[in-house]
C-alpha cells in the first residue's frame, strides 16, 4: 500500500465546479491514498486552456463533477505510488509536467501500434480525473512529463506551462503537416494556440504570415517571429493566393466562419490543420477545390508525455516560450474569466509558491 507522505498537511487547496455552469469555487480537497500507479505532484504552475470550457459547460461526454479543470501543468514529484518504480524524472522533487493526456494503457490495440494518444482508454487531465488548478495533482503515472531543469534557464515556470497543451498541439500539428521549409505558411488567429504556432513555425523554417485584425496584432506577431501579416478583409484569399498560396494554414482560433472563409487560400497540394476546437458551427469546405487543388484536410490535438517532452526540448533550444500573465489560485475566476471572453495575452496561468 502506498500511504500519504508525512510532510503533507490533510487538505490542499483547488479551484472546483460542482456542475455544469456552476461558478468555480476555492475549495479545500483531503488528500488521499496515491493508487499503486500515480504519482503525486505539487503543482508550480498552471495554464487555462480555452478548452477548460468543456468542464465548465459540461459539453465533453462523461465529465463526473464535482471536478477539477488543468491540463496545462507544471510542478515537482511529491510521493509515488506503490508500484511507480522511482526511475529517470519519477523521484521525489523531479521537474515534472502533465498535459491534456493524462495517461494511457500500454496494451490497446492503438497502443500496441505506438498511437498512445488514440488509446481506447486514455484518460484526459482535468475532464477524467481532477487537473491541475489546484496546489496538488494525483497523476497517473503515464501522463507525467519530464522537465528538464534547464528550461528554467530561459522561462519561468509558468512560461513552460502552456508547452504541455498549447506548445505540444502547435509543435505536433506542425511536424505532422509534412511541411518544406521556406513553404508559406498562415496562421489563422494569435490566441493561446497561435502566438505559440507563430513562433515554432519560424523556428521550424517555414514562412510565417498571420491574418489578423489589426496592424498592432500583426506588429505583434512580427515581434514573435512572424515574417509579415494579413488584416482580414473580403481580399485576404487573392492577397495570399498572390504570394502563391498557403502550403500550410493553421487554424488555430475557434471561429468556424472565418476558417471557412480562409480555406480558399491554401495552395495546390497544401494542408489546412485544424487544431483548434469551433464549437460555433461546421466548417463549410469548397470539394472542387479540394480534389482539384488536391487539398488535405487534417486534424490535430495535443500529444502524449514524450511528444511533450520533445517539445520542450525544441522549444529550448530555440527559445520558443509561452507569453503569460500570471495569477494566484483565488484570482481563478477572474483568470478563468478573461479566457473566456477571448482577450488574454496570451496565456492565463495560475501560479503557486515553491
Ligand atoms: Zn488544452
Ligand atoms: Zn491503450
């Protein structure tokens, strides 16, 4: 049997929802027994995804509340399960992090194919069991992500934080659009999922324009690597066409209309990804121009522990990094709040002491 460390006090504290649109609320959670393969973390940091939605809104299937939200985690291993074996990052005060994936079961016919993220019982951080926007996390053991101490050397860890959804979702959709450096790429959106694109996507090698709706947005994405910009307008598609078209558009804000209206300016044998979540409608697609223009239509989310971990390898090698405002776990709602109204730069990130 695994037992609770000594040095935790009982409770710890957690920002929950007891229901679908219910206000989260600051509440006091008892630890508990560690199940024989989980590992106990002490979160440092913590992202809010525009998909914490799903738990507030109740609209992902199978949510049992009350619940917990925070897939986006940083922190250090505080106890072990009985059956962790105490190896590589799984030690006591090892930099860890947890993703949307929150674990897998290594003998699924997906898994034993090597697709851990298609695993027919995968368990997603914050939706399956309770997430990180709390002081502690009760991880199974195949979620946890290795940090490497040396990314503190260039960002915070609430800077790292968004590399564990946003940073994997953007780093993975790219290296799996089979993209050529030096093709155009356009990335639809500067939003949590996009100022990280931006910038893995200029360090990837492609040329980067983004549309937007403003200069300063767009002297924005300059500032983050970005080699130019587009502001939407009924001509966007013939401005991008007369570059030639986009090889690759990464759609990353969650607004069916304006993907839809953007699609037209892909470039023969280009890819549209897909790799933020509309939930405002069906995204309407042109079929001649898809079999004609010999269009691919591909779809991307997060990835699993080491997926992250190479992300984060990449990201500190470049210097790619999360761009944050921080807040403390009783300004939840108010972080969670600017979330959802679509206006964080750019990233909202509950932070705990060490
Ligand atoms: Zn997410
Ligand atoms: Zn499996």
């Amino acid at each position: 049997m695994s037992t609770i460390a000594s040095n935790l006090s009982k409770t710890f504290k957690a920002a929950q929802i007891d229901g679908p649109n219910q206000p989260w609320k600051i509440v006091d959670m008892p630890h508990r027994e560690l199940k024989p393969t989980e590992v106990l973390i002490k979160v440092l940091a913590s992202g809010i995804c525009g998909s914490d939605h799903f738990v507030e809104d109740g609209s992902w299937p199978g949510i049992v509340y009350p619940r917990v939200a925070g897939h986006e985690v940083v922190g250090r291993v505080a106890a072990l399960g009985s059956d962790v074996k105490p190896v590589a990052h799984l030690v006591i005060g090892a930099l860890v992090g947890v993703g949307w994936n929150g674990g897998y079961c290594s003998v699924c016919e997906p898994c034993r194919e090597g697709d851990f993220a298609g695993c027919v019982e995968m368990q997603v951080s914050g939706f399956t069991f309770d997430g990180g926007h709390a002081e502690y996390i009760y991880a199974p053991r195949s979620a946890v992500v290795s940090v490497p101490e040396s990314a503190t050397k260039y960002a915070s860890y609430a800077e790292i934080a968004p590399m564990m959804c946003a940073g994997v979702t953007v780093y993975g959709a790219l290296k799996a659009s089979g993209y050529t450096p030096g093709d155009l790429c356009v990335i639809q959106g500067i939003g949590g999922l996009g100022h990280m694109a931006i910038q893995f996507a200029a360090k990837l090698g492609l040329r980067v324009y983004v549309v937007t709706t403003s200069p300063s947005k767009g002297e924005l994405a300059k500032s983050l690597g970005a080699h130019g910009f587009f502001i939407s307008s009924p001509n966007t598609v013939d401005e991008i066409q007369a570059l030639g078209g986009a090889k690759l558009i990464i759609c990353s804000a969650p607004y069916s209309k304006v993907i839809s209206d953007l699609i037209p300016a892909v470039a023969r044998n280009g890819t549209i990804m897909l790799v933020g979540a509309t939930t405002d409608g069906k995204i309407q697609i042109d079929n001649v121009l898809f079999n004609m223009s010999r269009v691919t239509l591909k779809g991307w989310s997060c990835g699993v522990a080491k997926d992250a971990e190479e992300c984060l390898n990449f990201a500190a090698l470049t210097g790619v990094r999360s761009v944050v405002e921080t807040y403390s776990l009783e300004e939840f709602s108010k972080a969670y709040g600017i979330v959802k109204t679509g206006n964080p730069k750019f990233r909202n990130v509950i932070t705990f002491p060490e």
